[in-house]
C-alpha cells in the first residue's frame, strides 16, 4: 500500500506490507537483510516493538486511531526495545532515515491500497 503524509503533503511509502496477525506481527522485518527506500511495514494492532534478531535499523512511527502520528524512532537500532506508546495503534517500520524531514509527532497519515 501507499502510505501518505497529508500535513506535508509528502510519500512516506509507495509499497508498504501489512502484518496483522500475531506470527506476523512477531516476526516482521526478522526475516528481512532490508528494506527497500520506498518500504515499509504496517503492524496493527501494535503499540510497542522489539528489534531481537533483527539485522539492520529501522524507524518506526507510532500511530493512533486516526492514523496520527504519536511518537518517531529513528535510526531504532538491532537488540532494542521501544517504550509503550501510549495511545498507539500501530507502528509503521520504514527503512532508517526514511522519517527525516519527512514525518513528526502531530502529521496525519494516509494509507492507500
């Protein structure tokens, strides 16, 4: 899917992937070696994430309801683990940098299939 940023008016992601069961929200990205400048990964329900066994960095955007965006993570390192966020909904992982200048607390998001 697309994933939109309509504060900016920005593309935060022209091919992001799903995980809405449970195996897939627990493995996510592990599997991966990368993710590509345009991917992304959308967990839902989610509202805190693990980096065990991962091989690469990510960030990772927390969001509520309304796809707001409540918290970012960038350059969230192998071997971590993220605070609870409050509020949140989910947590779309892009590729590390991706965020920079492209999203902050407060955008609102839009998901396009």
């Amino acid at each position: 899917m697309e994933i939109l940023n309509t504060t900016k008016n920005l593309r935060v992601s022209a091919s992001a992937s799903r995980a809405d069961t449970f195996s897939t929200r627990l493995f996510g990205l592990i599997p991966r070696r990368s993710l590509g400048a345009e991917e992304g990964l959308w967990l839902e329900p989610c509202a805190m994430i693990h980096m065990c066994f991962m091989s690469f960095a990510i960030d990772a955007v927390f969001l509520d309801r309304e796809f707001k965006v409540l918290r970012v993570l960038e350059n969230f390192r192998p071997w971590r683990f993220s605070p609870w966020v409050r509020g949140a909904r989910g947590v779309l992982e892009l590729p590390a940098g991706r965020c920079s200048g492209r999203l902050e607390e407060g955008d609102l998001l839009v998901f396009r299939p």
